[in-house]
C-alpha cells in the first residue's frame, strides 16, 4: 500500500501542522502494535550516552558530564542549616547537544535552502534560544510497528562499507527475507551492520558509514513510514556517491515530508535474535525548541 507524501512545502495535513508523519500514528496502529506483543521481551535498541561517545564535529560538540554537587558538599552545606542526618545529594551538570547517541531528529533540524518542513521559513523559526516552531515537543509519542530491514544479514556480510548506498533492492530484498510488507504508520529500522563500531572504534565509525540515499528513502516514505532509524550516525550514505550532495536524506525526509529521523541505533540483538518486526516504543523528551533528543527506543515481542 503507498501513502503519498506530502509536495514541498505544502503539508498534506494543513498549514499549521508540526507533527508531520506522526500524524499517520493512529489509535488503531498503536492497539494493533500493543496487541502483537506475545512474549514480553524487551529489546533496547539504544546506546548509552557517556563522555567519549562519538560525535560529528564541527556541527556536533562532545558530552560532558561532571558532578556539580556531590554527598561530601551537600551534608556539610545541611550541617550548617542544623541538619543532623546527613542527607547527601549527588548532583550532574551535563554539556551536550540533542544529537549525542542514540536520538530523534526534530521536524526543525534540517532545512532546504531558508525553508523548513510544511513552508515554515527558517528565518522566522530559529532563535538563538531554540526553534519556535518544529522543536522537539512536537514530535509525538511513538508506539508502533517497527520492521527491522536487515540489509547488512541480507546481503551476506558482517556489515556494509562506508559509501555503500542501501537501495530500494536491499530494502526489498531485506523485507522479503524478514517475512513483512511496510504499512503506513510503521517505523523503519535499517541494520546495515555499521553500528558495531559505535564505541568500539569511534575513529572508524565517523569515517563514513554505509546508509540510504534518497530513492531508498523515498520508497519507504511513500509507503507510509513515520520515522526512518539506522545503526549509524546519519541514516543516509557518506560520502554521498554524487559529491555534489550533502546531507540530501535530512533534507527529504525532515524538511520536504516531515518524517523523523531516529540515529544511532543498537540493532545487532534484534538481528541476532531475527526478530524482524515488534512493537516499537519511543517517547523524546519534551525539550521546548530543541532540535532533537536523546532516546531509549525499544523493541517488545
């Protein structure tokens, strides 16, 4: 079944929507997700987030953690208030972008050219304290169907190459193979076998990484998908084949159609166990503007 997304700047789902293809999450899909759930079985398809985790400079900067207030400061702190019991707090200060580890993409994040998803220009949305429209909060709760197209098992090797496109016949090829057909209102989950290296071997992983390109994505949106996640650090294909081209997957999905974009993901249990389809699970943190969030996304069977 296709779902014919939206043209450039004209929201099929009116001149004031920021939800884009979250609106195609109905209370059918989501009872029809819970209701296939037999087993129980958790599978976290996230990876922590930590000091030295990668991350893509320059537009990205690295996490930071530090304890700002810790057991020793605070109970000497009460102590002079007259407290006798000691009560410790331990307390973090954290430095970070919404783009660390496994995370969402906000409708916001990416633009093209001056303009924004549903014809939202730029220049009227983002301030220097966050997006006035298109943030983070907007995106919807998420449970779902999520189908698993493991490209990487279904093309025979450990993982694809950095600069290898995932096509429309892998994604065929991998929905055969894993027993599915794409719905509308499904989340996309594509294993290309990258994310092995995610903390393992930071330096090789953001040399590149083997993702979509845009006629893949389009086949997938046109089905109905609500939002695309890959086992690497963009979801699309870098070096981009055509050298012309930066980031052209950001610009289809989130800016032209409103899909979200879920990166960083833990794929490599789902696989193993060839669990191709479960009820996914994803809630982004309600942060007013932010152009994305971290995630613990699941999968439950």
């Amino acid at each position: 079944m296709r779902h014919d997304h939206a043209q450039w700047g004209q929201a099929k789902w009116g001149p004031a929507d920021q939800v884009g293809a979250g609106n195609l999450l109905t209370v059918e899909k989501r009872l029809a997700a819970l209701a296939s759930v037999k087993s129980g079985r958790v599978f976290d398809v996230s990876h922590d987030i930590y000091m030295g985790a990668p991350f893509m400079a320059p537009n990205q900067t690295p996490f930071l953690m530090s304890i700002f207030g810790s057991w020793r400061h605070t109970i000497a702190r009460r102590r002079k208030l007259g407290a006798t019991n000691d009560a410790g707090t331990n307390l973090e200060r954290i430095e970070m972008t919404a783009h660390v580890g496994t995370h969402i993409d906000a409708l916001g994040h990416f633009s093209k050219g001056d303009m924004l998803y549903n014809g939202n220009k730029a220049a009227d949305v983002v301030t220097d304290w966050g997006l006035d429209r298109l943030g983070i909060e907007h995106a919807p709760p998420m449970i779902t169907r999520g189908v698993l197209f493991d490209v990487a098992g279904a093309t025979g090797g450990a993982h694809m190459q950095p600069g290898q496109t995932v096509t429309i016949d892998h994604l065929e090829r991998a929905a055969e193979a894993g027993g599915f057909a794409v719905e509308p209102g499904d989340i996309a989950l594509i294993r290309t076998g990258w994310g092995r290296y995610f903390g393992a071997d930071n330096a090789r992983y953001l040399e590149g990484e083997p993702g979509l390109d845009v006629p893949a994505a389009k086949w997938l949106i046109d089905r109905g998908i609500v939002a695309i996640g890959a086992d690497n650090m963009a979801v699309e294909v870098l070096p981009n084949p055509d050298k012309g081209l930066l980031m052209p997957v950001h610009q289809y999905a989130l800016a032209e159609c409103g899909v979200y974009l879920i990166e960083n993901l833990a794929l490599e249990e789902l696989a193993a166990n060839r669990v191709c389809a479960g009820c996914f699970i994803l809630l982004a943190t309600k942060i007013r503007g932010a152009t994305g969030a971290p995630v613990r996304p699941v999968v439950i069977v």
